[in-house]
C-alpha cells in the first residue's frame, strides 16, 4: 500500500514528497483548497482542517469526539464572580515551530496571545487590515471588537481578558480554530522585513504538524512538529491531497492512494461499507444547510415572498437525491442534536398552489432569480449542484426562473458576502462549539451581517434574544431564548432551511487513532497507520 500512495502522489508532485520508505506518511483525500494559512481570517472548515488544526493550537481545545473545551496553551484559567474577568495561566516552555523560513528564539508567552487576538478587535492594530480585503469574519460576526474590553498581559505566562458583558461561550468561542495563536516573534520579522502577506502563506505555529509546502488547488505537505507540546504525533509526515470529486477521492481511497477521505457520495456509501479494506465511521451531525436569500433585495426583503418560496422546494426529494436518505429535512436554524432546539415550531409546508398564491398576493410576477450553488461537497450539502437543479424545478413549477451559478470555493465565499448579492445562496454550517449562539448569532446576528449572515438579515427583536442568551450562564434560560427566536427565525424566514445529515467519513482499514468529531474537524495528530 504504501508503495501505492509514494507513486500516486510522485505523479501529483514530484518535486515536493520525499520517498523515504522508513517514514510513515499518512494521506488526506481533501476537499478543496485552503483559502489561506492565518486560521483568524476564515470560516470554512476546510480552511481550518488545513491550518488551525494540523499547524496551531489555542488556549483552550476541545476533547476529542467532544464539544467539551479543554487545557491547550492555557493550562488553567480563572473567571471573575461577574463573569468579566478570564485570566488565563499559560504552558510553560512550548514552542513555536522552525521551518526554512522562521527559526524562533524564544518560547510561547503571553505576546503571542495578545497579538493573535488584539489584531481582530482593534481596527488601529498594525496587523487588522495586512491582507488587503480581508476580514476577521468570525471574531466580527461574534461580536469580539464589542464584547472584550482588553487583553492584558500580567506576566510572561499569565494573560487577562477583560469582557464589556458577561459571555456564557466565551471558554467555548476561544478553543476555535479562529482564535489559533500565532507568533508574535514570526510577525514582527515579516513586518520588518515588508513582508506581512508571508503571514498567511507560509504559517507557524505551536500545533502537532509543521507546514512545509503548498501546491496550489494540488497538494499541502506537513511534517511532525518535533517540539509539539502535547502528545507527539505517530506519523512523521501529512499530506493533503486536494481532490475536489467525491468519486475521485473514493477511487483513491480504494487504490490505497489516500488513507481517509471526506464527504462522500451517498450512493457510494453501502459499497464502501461492504469493502473488506474499508472501514466507515457515522454519527449524527452537528450541521444545518440552508438557502440563504438576500433580504436586502426586492422581491426578497418581503418575508412572504420567502415564505412562498420555501413552500415551493421539495425537501424530501433533494436528501433523496443527494443524500439517498443520509439527511432529514431542516425545520429550525440549529440541528435537532443540540440542545435549546424548539420542537413546536412548525415547518412550511411543501404546497406548490399555496406558493403561486403567496407570490400573486404579493404583486410579485414573472420572478427570475438566480441560485449560488457550492462548487464543494461538504457534510451539509454534498452536492450542492443537484440541490439547485432540484430548486430549480421546484420553483419552475410556480413560475420562477431560475439561474444556478457558482464560483470556485473561496471566491464563492467572498462573493456570496456581499451585501449587494443578488439571488440566494446554498450554504451550510457545522457547528464549532456545540453552543446554539454558534449557529443562532453567528449566522444569523446583526453583527454578522456582511459576513457569516449571507442572509443580510438584521431583526432586532431575534438579535437582542440571541445577544440575552449569551449574557447569562443559566441554561434553562438560554434555552427559553433561543426557543424564542427560533420562532422569530421561522416567521420571518430568512433562509430556506434544507437539510442536516449524517456525518460518514470513510478510511483504509490499517488506520488507528482517528476520532469523529461532532464539530466536522478533521485532525490527525493521534493517527497511525498500520505497517
């Protein structure tokens, strides 16, 4: 097998993998491309299975298989009475990672913390706008620049956030792949020498793989980090082979090209099951995927024209189509797993005559429109082009005419941002904390709008029961909120919401050590690869 994999990818890139026998090399069907390596700037996971995970560590990380915040770089922390105050006791003698272009001189400390944070809250930072139309999507969308006050360092090993409000997923919002830690030391280097940019592109940090090389749209090299501070890694190198097709990656996991793959096709599934050198892991996911219509923009700013629309689309036939029944129809904004889901709220109906009347009676004629459709597969959504096609039928029959677009990944990201976007968006999230603000206010807050909220949609009624909720610690409480604004998100009716489905993810028997993750993460630190 493993002479399998050395001359597949010699093919893809014969100038960048070594053919070192000796060394374990475990192999990743990913995909898609990393839109960057400085984890702050994304929301994508396969961004962040690209850099946050394998590259950086946080203050906190969650357990794994867990949506349980743990020690990382903190190894313990204190919260104030009034719930303001977090100050954080930092490892002691972790390193940063040495490559061809960064030898560190000194150790992680409390500089490394205050820059990686304070860059996205303070838009006066030398460090907030060094990619030119970048945005710190999460940390804004979260509403950090509002919420932490300060972040103070106390000493070299102690740093102290000082919040403007309580915030219940605080812990859970820092263990992120957004709020990796770079290095300081690393940046005031690029900065001197006028190369900022070098920031995210050629990444260190403190996690368990150090980056070596990137192929654009083909390949991501990595090799054990020697200094790691947590459990070494069983396997001395990582690659990422990028392969966008779901039926190319399945054929190179059956090739013993590749060690595990992500999202695959449905209808490949029972065939990978019955595969006696294949082993398939599957849980419940923690995810939700959407269309997302632009409320900014007439016809779309009318609550029932949405309406209408969503009576139109056939949920049960598109988790048949993509999903061979792998996926049940959304209701709610937030997946029935979590919890605060409501379960009295209602879903529109699939009811074509009721949805040409909703569009009569609200003067809407002759409706064309156009559908983004993700050029990615992702657990939510793992053919999001079959989804429009399905849609566009759907809406035909009610005498919409639709158009269905797409871009390549990261640019279908930014695109479909932009407050000026015409159409809707099919989108989707897995959650990455196991908190409901992760979907409710992330998505879906005024804070958001402009970035994770491709909804565009700001109703201040939902947004001041989202922002409540994360203001106290009782969850009983939280729950009674967020039950609320489900129901606020249901009448008005930002999003179609579509599906949430299982979580498969499919991988060469020989492989040991890999744990699911509720959150959709994909990491390989405790891997191994049997001989």
């Amino acid at each position: 097998m493993k002479r399998a994999l050395i001359a597949a990818l010699a093919l893809a890139a014969l100038p960048m993998l070594p053919t070192v026998a000796a060394a374990k090399t475990f192999v990743f069907c990913s995909e898609g491309s990393p839109e960057g390596f400085d984890p702050g700037l994304y929301t994508a996971g396969t961004t962040f299975d690209a850099s946050g995970h394998p590259i950086y560590s946080r203050l906190l990380e969650f357990k794994p298989g867990t949506t349980q915040p743990e020690a990382g770089l903190a190894e313990s922390w204190e919260i104030s009475e009034d719930g303001t105050v977090y100050t954080f006791k930092l490892r002691k003698g972790v390193k940063f990672q040495t490559t061809d272009f960064f030898t560190p001189t000194r150790d992680f400390n409390a500089d490394d913390v205050i820059f990686s944070i304070g860059r996205m809250i303070d838009e006066k930072n030398a460090w907030n706008k060094y990619i030119t139309g970048g945005t710190w999507e999460y940390a804004e969308g979260m509403g950090f620049p509002k919420l932490i006050k300060s972040i103070d360092k106390v000493d070299d090993l102690t740093v102290k956030f000082t919040l403007n409000r309580p915030e219940a997923p605080f812990l859970a919002n820092i263990a992120m792949p957004f709020a990796s830690i770079l290095s300081k030391e690393y940046a005031d280097s690029l900065e001197k020498a006028g190369t900022k940019e070098q920031l995210n592109q050629q990444p260190v940090g403190t996690g368990p793989f150090t980056f070596v090389a990137y192929q654009q749209d083909a390949i991501i090299r990595y090799k054990k980090n020697a200094d790691y501070w947590g459990t070494a890694p069983k396997i001395d190198d990582l690659v990422f082979a990028i392969t966008t097709d779901a039926a190319v990656r399945y054929q190179k996991l059956k090739a013993g090209e590749c060690h595990l793959m992500p999202y695959p096709n449905a209808a490949d599934v029972q065939a990978m099951k019955s595969d006696e050198n294949l082993q398939v892991l599957e849980q419940e996911g923690l995810n939700i995927a959407y269309l997302a219509y632009n409320t900014t923009q007439a016809p779309f700013d009318k609550p029932e024209v949405r309406i209408a629309l969503n009576k139109a689309i056939n949920k049960a036939a598109i988790v048949d189509a993509v999903f061979q029944g792998m996926a049940t129809p959304a209701t709610n904004p937030i997946p029935p797993t979590m919890w605060s889901y409501n379960n009295e709220t209602k879903d529109d109906t699939y009811d074509l005559d009721a949805a040409k009347k909703m569009l009569e009676e609200a003067g809407v004629k002759d409706l064309s429109m156009k559908i983004w459709a993700m050029p990615v597969s992702r657990p939510y959504m793992l053919n999001a082009r079959r989804a429009a096609e399905i849609m566009q039928d759907d809406f035909a029959k009610i005498g919409v005419k639709v158009e269905i677009v797409s871009y390549e990944w990261a640019e279908y990201l930014s695109r479909s941002k932009a407050k000026d976007r015409d159409g809707a968006a099919i989108l989707g999230w897995t959650g990455d904390n196991g908190d409901p603000d992760n979907f409710l206010d992330t998505l879906l807050g005024c804070d958001a709008v402009g970035g994770n909220n491709r909804a565009q949609w700001c109703n201040q009624e939902f947004d001041a029961l989202v922002k409540k909720a994360k203001s106290t610690s009782d969850q009983d409480e939280r729950t009674k909120l967020y039950e609320q604004a489900q129901v606020i998100f249901k009448k008005d009716a930002p999003w179609a919401t579509l599906d949430h489905s299982l979580s498969i993810v499919p991988m060469r028997k020989g492989v040991t050590g890999f744990t699911q993750s509720p959150l959709g993460d994909f990491t390989f630190e405790a891997v191994d690869i049997a001989e």
